[in-house]
C-alpha cells in the first residue's frame, strides 16, 4: 500500500522522469523525425550496436515484445540498409543481426548527442549522485 502523505514527492518523481527523458530523447527523435524513424527504431539500433551479431530471438528477450511488435520496425532498417541479417553459422535456423556502416553511423550519432547529455548532466550533480541515480534506474529495470 502506498503512503498516501507520499504523493506530493512521488507525482513530483514521475514529473521529473518524463522531463528528463523528454530533454533525453529529444535530439536523437529530431534525427530520427528526420530519416522517417521513430524511437522504437532507435532502440534497435542501439541493441544491436552493442550486441553484434545478435539473434532475433535476444533482441525480443532485450526489447520485452513480441514477434509482431519488432517485425516492422527491424524489416523497416533492414530494408533501410541499416541493419544486415545472416543466417547464423552454428544453426541455419537463427538470424543474427549486425549494424551497416549506415547503421553504425546512425547509432552513433544518436548515442553521441545521449553521452552528451548524460555527460553534462553527470558532472554537474557529481558521481555520488550519479551512482544513485544508477541504482534507482536498476532497480526500476528489475522490475
């Protein structure tokens, strides 16, 4: 049960988080806007970049979606040329996904202006508070 003398500081927090990912996002979706993408596409990109030669079925389990959820966006930057998907090497039943050097750069792109940010944002409030804020955003993961 919640303390209901808590909902001032919580609405508070929950204001906080959608302002912060508002200023997180904004950039890399003016890119994205740019090139017919959207954030879905993003998080895509961003997995796979860190996972190379990641398999549709990881990125699902990454992602949390469905089949249906990922197909048109993974097909949308396949067809874009910013993602190439092989048949995997020890079972010709898994497809493994690696960026293009489109998507590389794109990836990069997007992520930069996010290190950025968080760089900015980090040095400023100190690294205290930046490992607290990494134990709020674990703990909120693990849910």
């Amino acid at each position: 049960m919640v303390d209901q003398n808590r909902d001032p500081a919580l609405d508070e927090a929950l204001e906080l988080f959608f302002y912060g990912f508002r200023a997180f996002t904004a950039l890399p979706d003016q890119v994205l806007a740019q090139r017919g993408l959207q954030r879905v596409h993003h998080r895509v990109l961003y997995f796979v970049g860190r996972h190379p030669r990641l398999s549709v079925n990881s990125l699902l389990g990454i992602l949390a979606v469905s089949k249906q959820a990922l197909n048109a966006p993974l097909r949308q930057l396949v067809e874009r040329g910013l993602i190439a998907v092989e048949v995997a090497s020890h079972d010709r039943r898994v497809r493994e996904l690696t960026l293009t050097e489109d998507g590389s750069q794109l990836e990069a792109a997007l992520s930069a202006a996010q290190h950025a940010l968080m760089g900015k944002v980090f040095a400023e409030v100190g690294p205290q508070a930046e490992q607290q804020w990494k134990t709020v955003m674990r703990a909120l993961a693990a849910r």
